[in-house]
C-alpha cells in the first residue's frame, strides 16, 4: 500500500499540494461506501457489477453478520485515520469543498464529452432514454454510490496504479507510463460494461463515450485525488439516472 500511498510522488502525478492524499480520501469516501453497502440490502439485487464481493456476502452471510463485516471495514478505515493522523494527515473538514468540486466536474462531464465526439471524432449521439426507470430512484442512487466507489477503486486506485508500476520496470518514462496505464485501464473500464447477462448492447458511440469518460476519471484521478473521481463519478451517475427525462 505504500506505493499507492504515496501517489503524489509517482511517475507524473501533481504535486501533494494539489491532490488529496489517500488515506484523506479513503475517509471522505467512507460514507458513500456505507450508504451502497446498506442500500445494497434495500434494493437487492441491484449491485454494481465491479463489487467482486458484495454478492458473495449477501448470500453466504445473514443481515448481522453482513452488516458487522461492513462496521469492522468502516472501523479499520477510523483507525488507520487515528494512526496516521500528524503523519499524513486526515482533512475531514475537505468533504463540502469535495462534493462542489466532483459537482462541478459532474455537471459538464457528460456535455464536454458530447462536443469532443461530435466535433472532433464526428460521431452523432443515439437516442438516450432514462437510464433509472426501470431499477426506481433507489436502485440508480445505490447503483450510483457503488459505481463511484468500487469502478473506481478497480479501475484507477488498483489497476492504473498497477500498470503504471508495471511500465516503469520495463524501464518505461514518466510520462509514457502514466498515458499507457489511462489507456489501458479506461479502454477495459469501458469494455467490462458490454460484459456478461447484465451487460449493455454493444455500441461504439456508448464505448467510446465510456472510454473518454473512464480517461476523464483516470486524469482525476491521478491529479487531484482518489476522492474526487469516487465523487465526480457518484454524482455523474446520479445525474444521468435519477433526473427526470
């Protein structure tokens, strides 16, 4: 973990200054990850498709036992906070800053990557209908919560983090490290959305909307923080599936 820790100082990544460090993050992510673990259990079996282990524990636990799991993750998280406190730092007081920022970016993410598929690539958007009807506004805010959460800790802090360590021992630089693993990861962030019985149909406009989006979250990602692309990522889901069409 000491790698990933210590992000700020890795191949390309902005400075501490302007970044949340990770265990900041992991605490100011820490109520939109209980809110999905419990909204799991009111909507089930709506789940996000990159929680690996949420299923399993749903059905092989009973509701104490799942619930006390979750109560002891959120305690190691408090107490990795207490433990590093003076060291790292943990700045709780960031949440309402976090949420404006991720708002912002949320709120012209969609728009931004409309203009550059139709300006640039001179690809024509399909006919969008509404994403949440089918699953209620309850199910698309617990899909929502868990996408910002659980995409984001598999596909950027894991896997880019991950690739990137992997290029720079096969004496790749900075740079070149850094665009291969945002490459790579938002192109499989995309991809695994088209996967499986629970899968969208393949479109190469929805892909490659997917694609941009999963590079926008990477860039995030590495420079202002683990927090703001869970957020950024939460909220645009929200947008998308909760407001009404």
């Amino acid at each position: 973990m000491t790698g990933i820790a210590e992000g700020p100082k890795q191949a390309g990544q902005a400075p501490s200054k302007w970044r949340y460090n990770l265990l900041t993050s992991l605490a100011l992510i820490a109520p939109l990850f209980l809110v999905y673990q419990v909204g799991v259990l009111l909507t089930w079996p709506i789940y996000n498709g990159a929680d690996l282990i949420t299923a399993f524990l749903v059905q092989h636990l009973n509701l104490i036992g799942y619930l006390a799991l979750n109560i002891a993750v959120a305690a190691v998280f408090c107490a990795m906070a207490a433990q590093r406190k003076g060291k790292e730092g943990v700045e709780m007081g960031m949440f309402v800053p976090l949420l404006l920022e991720s708002a912002f970016y949320a709120f012209f993410l969609g728009s931004a990557i409309i203009f550059v598929m139709a300006r640039v690539l001179h690809m024509s958007p399909p006919h969008m209908g509404g994403a949440g009807v089918e699953r209620g506004l309850l199910g698309a805010f617990v899909m929502s919560a868990g996408a910002g959460v659980h995409e984001e800790l598999l596909f950027r802090l894991i896997l880019m983090n991950g690739l990137v360590s992997l290029c720079k021992g096969m004496k790749f630089g900075a740079t070149e490290s850094f665009l291969a693993a945002l490459v790579f990861s938002s192109t499989l962030f995309s991809a695994i959305h088209h996967i499986g019985p629970l899968g969208d149909d393949f479109s190469v406009w929805v892909f490659t909307f997917r694609l941009l989006a999963g590079m926008f979250f990477g860039v995030l990602y590495w420079f202002r923080g683990f927090a703001v692309a869970v957020y950024t990522h939460a909220l645009y889901d929200m947008y998308v599936l909760m407001w009404p069409r």
